[in-house]
C-alpha cells in the first residue's frame, strides 16, 4: 500500500517562487513578441517634427498598419540606415504641388495646422507636379525648414515604412 504524500501549507511557500519566475517569464516572452510583431518603438531624432513631437520622445508605432492616409504620422526606416518619423502628405496615386509656400494634393491647397512654417521645394531633383507612385508615400515633416523628407529624397516606399504612429495625427 503506498502512501499518499499530504500537501501541506509549507509547500506552497517552498514552490511560491517557481511559480513566480515562471509567470516572470512567460510575461516577458508575450511582451517581447509584441514588441517584435505588433508595436515598435522608435524616438524622434531632432526637430523636425516640433510641434507635434519633440526632439528624443519616444513613440511607439502599429507595424500590422497597411495602409495609409493624408495625416497619418509614419515612422520608416530609409536604404541609408536612417530613422525617420514623418507625416504623410500624398499616397498612391496623389498629384503633389508645391507652390507660394502651400501644399496642394490632387489640386486643392491643403490646410497644414501642424506646419510651423510655408513649405518650398528643397531641390531640383524632386520636380513638381509630382505624382505619388504605386506602393510609395510622400512625406514630410511638421518643422518643414527644419526637416529632411520627401522634397529631399523623393517619395518613400512602403517595404520601408516600419508602421503608422499610435494616438498622433
């Protein structure tokens, strides 16, 4: 005949930190993979954002997001290396003007709350009237003296944007 060992209130103390380090574990395991599929973290490098966002502030961005509209603010990661956070101008399809300091998408000068200044053309090797191709984004930033976007280096496409901003507009 065995003998059935009794629980008593001493092993729940002696096995209490198993428990703990094992849901320790596992909840770090789940945040890490949503950190690596749903949400990333990026920070803002310098001002071009400012107002809206200030230099080294940390936001956090849906990399399930596919598709985009005028406003959105977008983090992407260039061919170069460099991180961007920026707001989206023009999709697909969108014909871009810049002119008199205004920005017209598809015709209609578009009212720009967030720009802290008039927007001009940067260089002669992005040319307006200029029409957002497929699977690209035109983006610019709010501090438009002060930033380096689509005016720069033309429109961005979509393999390198890492997501859509969570709670900015």
């Amino acid at each position: 005949m065995s003998k059935k060992r009794k629980y008593s209130k001493y092993d729940k103390k002696k096995y209490g930190w198993l428990h703990f380090a094992i849901e320790f574990v596992a909840g770090i395991a789940v945040f890490l993979l949503v950190v690596s599929f749903v949400v990333g973290v990026a920070k803002v490098d310098g001002v071009s954002m400012y107002p809206t966002l200030k230099n080294n502030q940390p936001v956090i961005y849906n990399r399930l997001e596919n598709s985009y509209q005028y406003g959105d603010i977008v983090a992407i990661k260039m061919p170069s290396g460099s991180n961007y956070v920026k707001r989206v101008i023009g999709v697909a399809g969108d014909t871009i003007e810049l002119k008199d300091g205004k920005v017209s998408v598809n015709g209609k000068i578009v009212d720009e709350p967030y720009a802290t200044q008039p927007t001009e053309p940067e260089n002669e090797r992005v040319l307006y009237l200029l029409t957002v191709g497929e699977g690209e984004l035109f983006v610019l930033g709010d501090n438009r003296p002060e930033s380096v976007d689509s005016r720069d280096f033309g429109c961005v496409i979509l393999e390198n944007v890492k997501g859509k901003l969570l709670g900015k507009h």
